[in-house]
C-alpha cells in the first residue's frame, strides 16, 4: 500500500444500515402527501426536512436551488426534488427524490377522478375545499415571506419583486420575461458589482 493522501468523496450518511435512496424517496413521499397548494406550499415542509432535520443541503444552498427551480421549466415541486436528488446521489438520488414527490399526488389525484362524480355535489365537501383555500393562501405567503427575507431585501432592491408583481398582475406581463430580465440584469449587476 502507498503512502500519501487517500483521496474519497464524502458520504452522506444518515444511520445505520439505511438506504439513501430510500429515504430519500420516503421523505420527499412525506412531503408530497402533506403538501397542498401546490410547489410553494411544499418549500416549509421542505426546509424542515432537508435542511434542518436531514441536513442534507445548507440554508445558504436552498435558497439557490428554490431560484434555480423556478427558473426552469417544469413543475416547481419536481424540479426542487430533482436538485437535492442529484445533490445527493446524482442520477439515481434524482429519480428517488422525484418519484417520492409525484408518486403521492399521482394516487390522490387518480382516486379523486375515480370517485368525484359522486362527491362533487356534496355539501360536506364543498365546505371543506372551502375552509382549506384561505389555508393554502397562508402556505404560499409563508414561504415567500421567507423568501424575501433571505434574499437579503432592502431598500435597494426591494422594488425588484414590487415592480415585477405589478407588471405581471396589472400589465399581464409573462413570468417568463421577468424571469429572462432579472437574469440578464443580475449578470449585468454582477460584472459592474465585481
């Protein structure tokens, strides 16, 4: 055996005689099953999983992967998933990540088709879709607010979200060009800046 540095990559570990790709697809299952509202709602759920308990990705890095996400194209939810997959495992620890969050709406979704002729003109159910929409309003906020205070908003750049909310809302600008200005303009900044 030679002297010198033994070089490796590090590994995730996360307990004994478990499986990474496994837990990975059942905590992100978890998530996918919890989540209402859609991939935004989804970002606490994922936070409180992936960063604080697994500490599987840095806060610094999360808020990377959320911008990354919502730049691509694609669901929201599939594309975080994927990031901290492939950050994980690579291509395997991508398709784990990524089957655990679709494969729970996937079942809901098929069940409600399968059985909502029957419960659409129920009261009890339209009540309860009633009482969960001001919630899902509150799941969204929540994590945008986050959001915010993570990108280190202040009272220079905080007319960047302002200005690109109005020109969506009131003027029905597409997310798209707000998505390709604000990257152009962040490059821009970024080589004035440097």
């Amino acid at each position: 055996m030679k002297s010198g540095k033994i070089c490796c990559r590090p590994i995730i570990t996360i307990g004994p005689m478990s499986n990474i790709y496994f837990e990975s697809f059942k905590t992100f299952f978890k998530i996918g099953i919890f989540t209402l509202g859609g991939g935004y709602a989804m970002i606490p759920l994922i936070e409180e999983e992936v960063v604080n308990r697994k500490q599987w990705v840095r806060k610094e890095e999360m808020l990377d992967l959320i911008a990354i996400a919502q730049s691509c194209p694609g669901v929201f939810a599939i594309n975080i998933a994927i990031f901290i997959g492939y950050k994980l495992k690579k291509v395997r620890g991508a398709l784990a990540t990524t089957l655990g969050t679709a494969l729970p709406s996937f079942m809901i979704i098929l069940l409600i088709a399968m059985f909502f002729k029957q419960f659409e003109d129920n009261a009890v159910v339209a009540a309860m879709f009633r009482g969960i929409r001001p919630a899902v309003v509150a799941l969204i906020a929540v994590p945008t607010f986050n959001l915010g205070r993570r990108a280190q908003l202040n009272k220079f750049t905080i007319w960047i979200p302002i200005v690109s909310a109005l020109a969506i809302w009131a003027l029905g600008v597409s997310p798209i060009w707000i998505i390709i200005v604000a990257g152009i303009g962040g490059y821009i900044f970024g080589r004035i800046a440097l």
